[in-house]
C-alpha cells in the first residue's frame, strides 16, 4: 500500500461516524472510547489523542469500552441543624431503619433497625457514638421484647425482657455494665418462678425456684454471671 493511501484511509476512518458497542440492556452507564492515554467520552476526542501518533503511522481506530453505572446509594441522608445528618436506609428489605450523626460522624441519637416488613426491630439512643439512654428490642408483630438503658456505653439500670404475649419474663438491675442485685423471672401467665440473687463481682450467688401456688425454695452459691 502506498503512503497516499494510507493516509486517505486514515482520513476516512477520522471522519467515519462513531459505532456505539455498549448495549443499554447492560445498564445506564456511560459509553466510553479507549484513546491513547485513557478512556475518553467521545469518539472525537479519542481520534485526537491518537493524531499525536501520526507521523509514526500507529493509528490504530479506538475500541467502545462500556462504563458500567455507579452502585446506588445504600441510604438516603439529610443534614441535621445541629450538624451531622439523618441517614434513612435505602437498599430492599430494610425500609424503616436509619441513623443519625453528629458534626464528627458518630452515631447521635435515635438509631433504628426494622424488619423487612418496615416493623422496627431494635430502636437504641446514642450520644457521640455511645449508647446513652434507652435501647427498645421488639418482636415481628411490634410487640416489646426488651428495654434496656445504658450509661456511657454501658449497661445500667432496669433490664426487662417480655415474653411474646407481652407478659414480663424477667426484670433485673445492671450497675456499671454487671448485673447486681435481684432478677425476677416470670412465666406466660405472670407467676414469678425464679429469683436470682448475684454479688459484686455480677455473679449469681444464689437462685431460688419457685412453682406457682407452693412454697419457694432455694440453692446458694450457684455461679452465674450475667453479660
């Protein structure tokens, strides 16, 4: 082949109208041109990086390269006027739950996980990335299932776990993250069936069964400690 006819194809494939290789069914990403040095979003400007390698008779016709569209976003987030935001989850099967942040990006405030149904599952208080305040666990149906407070993080207070009827199933104290003083436990119909008596250390120290409508009794030193 002559060198003027190399050159005029050349010219012709310049001047030749772009063909799109990217299939839309693959998704609502962007089409792109492979240039001499990148990827470029038209054919036009990937031509004009290939010009460079004229005079070395290497132009070689780009090839479509296709951009896939970026993930979509896992949550929805608005800013909070005191700083931070309000982040909704977005992805399929967790309508409901969110979070909230403060001005350095730690949990603030209420945080939710739902079902999903969009019932919510877990609502816990944070403050500057700690749990402070009340943490609610329910059941499928929205029934109560737990209610716990923490304190810088910490368990401590009341600690009540309901059975799925929403009769009480046992109420007990924490102090400073172990349990301390008596947990009671119920059944289904509201007996109170045991009482569990623990030390300092959090460690059961003794446990007393009681069978509704007889007299209770007990066993010491039974170690168990709660968590």
């Amino acid at each position: 082949m002559t060198k003027q006819t190399t050159i005029l194809t050349l010219v012709l494939a310049l001047a030749s109208p772009a063909a799109i290789a990217c299939n839309p069914a693959e998704g609502s990403g962007q089409c792109g041109f492979y240039g001499a040095d990148g990827i470029y979003s038209s054919k036009i400007e990937a031509d004009a990086s290939y010009q460079r390698l004229y005079n070395q008779n290497t132009y070689i016709e780009p090839e479509p390269v296709y951009r896939p569209p970026p993930p979509p976003p896992t949550h929805h987030c608005t800013a909070r006027a005191e700083g931070g935001a309000l982040c909704a989850d977005t992805r399929p099967g967790r309508m409901g739950s969110s979070y909230s942040t403060n001005a350095a990006g730690e949990f603030d405030d209420l945080m939710v996980e739902s079902y999903p149904d969009g019932t919510p599952k877990i609502i816990s208080a944070f403050n500057n990335g700690k749990k402070e305040g009340k943490s609610s666990f329910f059941y499928p149906d929205g029934t109560i299932e737990s209610v716990m407070y923490y304190q810088n993080d910490e368990l401590n207070g009341a600690v009540q776990h309901y059975h799925p009827n929403g009769a009480l199933r046992s109420d007990m104290t924490y102090c400073n993250g172990e349990a301390c003083g008596e947990e009671r436990d119920y059944d289904e119909q509201g007996n109170l069936v045991r009482i569990i008596r623990f030390d300092a250390n959090g460690d059961a120290e003794s446990v007393q069964e009681i069978t509704p409508g007889s007299q209770a009794h007990g066993t010491a030193k039974k170690s168990r400690k709660k968590s």
